[in-house]
C-alpha cells in the first residue's frame, strides 16, 4: 500500500525553509560563539571553532531550497546532535546549557529539513 502525500502548500515549504535555515545560522552562531568566546575548551578559543564551517558551506543551498543539500544537511546535523547530546552529559554549567541549544537546534534543523526534502520529492 503506498502512501499519498498530497502536494505541499507554497505557503508550508517556505515556513519550511525559514525554520531550516534560521536553526542553521543559530546552530553556526552558537558553534562560534561556544568555542570562541563562551565557553572554549581552551582560553581564547581553540581550533575546534571550525566544526562551524560545514554549517556555512550548506546555508547557500538552504535557503535556496535546493533540495540535495537539505538530504545531505540532515544527515550532517546528526553530528552537531551527538556533540550536543555528549556535552550535554559530560560538560557542567554554562557549557551543558549550550549544548542543550545545540541539542534543540540540531533537532529543529533535522525536522525542517527531512520535511521539506520529504514534501518536494518527485512523485513517483
């Protein structure tokens, strides 16, 4: 038995895109601002600022609607997940409340984005 979506609303998929791509640039704000200024692993920053960098590289075709970089971002963000979801446990005070952030935004993300991708495919 097939399931039938009925087709997405113009009005649905851009609240679609907007929440992907504004839980995207908070995701990259946080993840800067955590490991820049916040709450570094190092004082003054470290290296690992740059775990930021893939969020970049996929706003672009967020925005856009490109659909392939929405499949390719949801799986992406998982590993933003899993930071946040291991930090979260090991990490204490402001470093756990910044990885819950990470935690709910990632998860925003994943939503909007398997979503969308789900709603724009080609019927088949």
């Amino acid at each position: 038995m097939a399931l039938h979506l009925h087709p997405a609303s113009p009005r649905l998929l851009r609240a679609l895109r907007l929440t992907a791509a504004s839980s995207l640039a908070l995701l990259f704000v946080l993840s800067i601002s955590w490991e820049l200024w916040l709450a570094p692993l190092r004082p003054g920053g470290s290296l690992v600022a740059l775990k930021a960098l893939p969020l970049v590289l996929a706003f672009p075709g967020i925005a856009a609607g490109r659909r392939y970089t929405y499949q390719w971002s949801s799986m992406l963000v998982l590993a933003y997940f899993a930071e946040g979801v291991m930090r979260a446990w090991s990490e204490r005070g402001l470093s756990q409340a910044l990885a819950a952030a990470e935690i709910a935004l990632s998860l925003v993300f994943f939503a909007a984005a398997v979503s969308f991708a789900r709603l724009t495919r080609a019927a088949a």
